[in-house]
C-alpha cells in the first residue's frame, strides 16, 4: 500500500498580529521534524501543502533539514477553517463568553471548543462566517479522496491544520463531530500522523505523534497553538 504522512505546522505566532506566521520555536520544531525524517531515511515523493504561510514555512522548513528537494504543490482543502469568524460568531450570540483581553490559552481554546460546536451544529449566524462546518468536511474529504488517487512509490508529505487534519481523521475512522473536534483540541504542532492507503481504504498508522520532541532536552517545544 501506499503512504503519507499528515504534519501539523509548527508554532505559529499566537496573541500575535498575524497569526499566520511560525514562531522561532515553531521553525525549530519543523527542522528537529526534517531531521528525524532524515535520520529514519523516509523521503518523499511530493508535498501536499495548505496555501497558508505557516503551511509552506512548516514544508520547507522541513525539506531544508532533510537536504530534498522535494516538488511541492498547495491543496486548498488542506487549509484550516476560519476560526476567528467561527469564534466572532459565536461571541455575537453569546457576549457573556467574551474572554478577558490577557487570557490564557487554555480559556481561548474552551472558547473555541464551544464555537466549534456551535457552528457544527448550524448554530452560529451565516452571514459571519465563511464556510459552514458540512462545507469544511466536504473539501477536506475531498482533498483525501484525490490523495487516494495517486500512485506514488514513496510516500506523500501532506502539511495542514489541526482542524482540518482531525476531519480527515473523521473521515478515515468514522468519528463523530465531538469526537473530531476532541482531536482538534489534542493535535500538537509539527506533529505527524502516518496512514496507509489505496483506492479502496484508508489505514491509520499512527496518530499525533512526535519523536522528534519526545527527548528530555525538547519536553518546552511540545506545543498546541
């Protein structure tokens, strides 16, 4: 069977301005990545990005550790959902949820988690947001099926989102949406997970996973954000 492997990008630059850019740490994460690739001999036939800058900074990042040249090309379904509209959304229904200007990561991702039910469930005012969770799902299946399609003698490198990672591993396994957005909450950055597949099936290997980190000196670098 064939191979891919599914990355998260690295940190990106949470609290900041644009979010959309990777932190030193995150850049740092997705070279200590290459390198484990590198160092397990696993080269890839292409990469499959995101059109996001985090999603290209995190792709090349990798491929300069691993000293490969490796062709890229971007897959909008592999892009993440716009949670800001997703979370301005549902704070215009519930104002009370408003987080405090200095809070935590950990209260804007109950935040999140919350929205993301909202707008699962259809909840949250069209008008504000950009894409609706049913269309969300459907490109990201839709992204997996043309993946499924290829032939490749090496494996694929795809690079996306949290959110967009959990709904293909949805689709994969048959997950429910709180089970998926569950996932979205738990996934780390520059984190892998490895599937195997053909036409006909797709298998989870392994979920989440991040060797590359997993070391006493690199414990800081396990990230969410």
């Amino acid at each position: 069977m064939a191979e891919f492997y599914l990355v998260r990008h690295g940190q990106a630059s949470f609290g900041k301005a644009d979010y959309d850019q990777l932190s030193e740490l995150g850049y740092q994460q997705s070279e200590w990545l290459g390198e484990y690739f590198a160092e397990r001999n696993i080269k890839f036939d292409g990469v499959i990005r995101g059109a996001m800058k985090r999603h290209h900074q995190t792709a090349e990042s990798i491929c300069k550790a691993m000293q490969a040249d490796t062709p890229h090309e971007i897959d909008e379904g592999l892009n993440e959902f716009d949670f800001e509209s997703v979370v301005r959304a549902y704070l215009a229904d519930n104002p009370a949820h408003t987080p405090a200007k200095q809070a935590t990561p950990a209260e804007y991702y109950r935040l999140l988690k919350n929205a993301m039910h909202s707008w699962s469930n259809e909840q949250l005012d069209s008008s504000l947001i950009s894409e609706t969770w049913q269309d969300f799902s459907a490109r990201v299946e839709n992204t997996l099926q043309h993946v499924c399609q290829r032939r490749p003698e090496k494996p694929l490198l795809l690079v996306s989102s949290g959110g967009a990672m959990s709904v293909m591993m949805g689709h994969v396994l048959g997950l429910s949406i709180e089970s998926i957005i569950n996932l979205n909450m738990q996934t780390k950055n520059a984190s892998f997970s490895h599937f195997y597949f053909n036409r006909d099936k797709v298998t989870v290997n392994s979920f989440n996973s991040i060797p590359h980190l997993d070391r006493p000196s690199r414990l800081h670098a396990v990230t969410y954000s």
